[in-house]
C-alpha cells in the first residue's frame, strides 16, 4: 500500500507544475524532500516513540490485549506504515478511507474496503479539488440481517452448504451497488480497494465503467473454489495499480498465521462455532 500510494503521488501531474514553475526544478526530489517533510511532521503528531508510554496509553485505554506481543510490534508497523501512506500525497485520502472501512467489515475472518472516487471537469468547493466521492462500501450480510442469520465459514472449515462466501456482499459491491454518484463514460473513475478484486467482482467493476483500480495481490491468482482470483490478472482495457505484498521483504511471510479482519493477527486456530458467533450489531 505504502509503495503504490508512494508511486502514485510521485506520479501526479501537479507535482511536475510545481516543479515547471520553480524553474525546472527535479519533481522526483522534489517529491522526496515533501514526503520526508510530511513523515516527520506526522510522527510527531501520531506516532508514540516510547514504547512503554504506548503500552500505558493502550492500557488507560482498556486495549491490554494489544499489549502483548506480537500483538504489540504489529500494531507499531501497522502505525508506521499508515504514516507513510499519510505523507504520500494524492492517493492517501482514498486508500486509507479503504483501508478504514474494512475495520467494518462482518467477516469474521477478513475485513476488505472499497471507495470509488472520480475526476470531474472542474474545482468543487468542498476541499477535494476535482475529485468526488462516488460510494464506498465494506464486505458483509445483507442490509438489515440480523445477528446469525447467515453462517460465517471460511474455505478451512467443513460443510460447504454452511459457508459465508453465497451470502457476504462483497466490498466493491456494495460500493457500487449503493453509490451515490454515476459512473461517467468520460471521467477518470478510480477504485480503491483494499484485497484483489474477485472473479465475481471483475465483471462488475468493467461493466461499471471504472477507469483505474488501485488494489493489492493478497489471494491473486488463487482458485479457492468458493472464490477465486483469477480474472484481474487477466484484465485488459483499465488500468490496475498493485500493492505486490509478496515481493516486499520481510512482509507476509513474516507475520503470524491469521490476520483478523481489525487489521491484527491471531496464533491460534479459528473454530467452527467461533465463526459463527461473531456477528456484530448493525448501527
Ligand atoms: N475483493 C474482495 C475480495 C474478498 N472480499 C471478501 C468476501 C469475503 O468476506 C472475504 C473472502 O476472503 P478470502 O478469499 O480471503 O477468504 P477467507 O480468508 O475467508 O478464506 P481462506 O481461509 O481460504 O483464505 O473477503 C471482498 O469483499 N472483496
């Protein structure tokens, strides 16, 4: 995420006006010498350098368990890397809107956000310059499900019939099912989302009209039978941006077995009954 939200920011055209009307100046150093600016400025605010005051602050916060390790450093890298996705510039706002929905997410297992943001033709008045919202979504039941109404499995666990994967809404879904602007033929229309888009998904968001995706090669390429990502690698005519985790050192290999949907990993296994009790209340 850090990467691509780092190449797209360095990428946008603003950047090389700035660096036209300073007399030729280099957009790359340019870009760089703002970041770091930026990276400084946002530690200070956010980022808690004494680990002992961090535990104190989780504490008086009732989050002990974060306390512990490896719950601990994840959460410090998760920090980290949030900050460097803030001090890149343009896509930030997006991808960690994305990032944020997913913490909403019903999926016991894994929590995925999806926004979709468009370039209009001119300035709006509410800060985003050309920019507009158009949806924004999260994966989970139906609108108005109860509490352990639809069952909650993953693939590693048995009785097909009793998995979640027929019945969860899908992140890009909802956010394009429950948009709150149309998709215009002839407007740059991005999507964020924060897990490789799916087989089911990719015809979805080619027939909307969507321009650009910006997501991650978590699960890409992989038939898991009840879903599969198969297709994105495949898709011609838009244009993708992938965060490609695997090929960063020390990154998913690294980290423990399960990561739950919170953004924080889990050692030990799942049950069959914990996964179906897990539902939150829908506010
Ligand atoms: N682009 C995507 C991809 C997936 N999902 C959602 C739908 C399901 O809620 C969940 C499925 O994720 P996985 O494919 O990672 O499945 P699991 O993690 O549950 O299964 P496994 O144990 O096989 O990894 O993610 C989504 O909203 N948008």
């Amino acid at each position: 995420m850090q990467q691509f939200a780092a190449e797209t920011s360095a990428g946008g055209d603003f950047l090389e006006r700035v660096a036209e009307d300073g007399g030729g100046l280099d957009a790359a150093e340019l870009f760089a010498a703002q970041r770091e600016r930026r990276l400084e400025d946002l530690t200070a605010a956010f980022f808690v350098p004494d680990k002992g005051l961090h535990r104190g602050v989780l504490r008086r916060m009732g989050l002990e368990t974060f306390c512990t390790e490896p719950s601990f450093s994840n959460l410090r890298q998760h920090m980290r890397d949030l900050i460097g996705v803030l001090a890149s510039d343009v896509s930030r706002h997006c991808i960690v809107q994305a990032r944020l929905l997913a913490y909403r997410t019903e999926d016991p297992k894994v929590g995925v956000g999806a926004v979709i943001w468009a370039e209009g033709k001119s300035d709006r008045c509410d800060g985003t310059g050309r920019m507009y919202l158009v949806g924004c979504g999260y994966n989970a039941y139906p609108a108005g499900s109860e509490y352990a109404e639809f069952p909650q499995m993953d693939t590693t666990q048995e009785d097909r019939q009793k998995r979640k994967y027929r019945y969860i809404l899908h992140a890009e879904q909802s956010a394009l099912i429950f948009r709150c602007a149309e998709i215009k033929e002839d407007e740059n229309t991005m999507l964020f989302v924060t897990k490789c888009p799916c087989d089911e998904c990719v015809p979805l968001i080619v027939a909307a009209g969507i321009k650009q995706v910006y997501t991650t090669d978590l699960d890409s390429g992989k038939d898991k039978h009840d879903i599969s990502y198969l297709k994105f690698d495949r898709l011609q005519g838009v244009q993708k941006f992938v965060w490609q985790r695997n090929t960063q050192a020390g990154d998913v290999s690294e980290l423990p077995k399960h990561p739950l949907s919170n953004g924080c990993v889990r050692n030990c296994e799942t049950t069959a009954e914990e996964g179906h009790c897990t539902k939150k209340a829908r506010f």
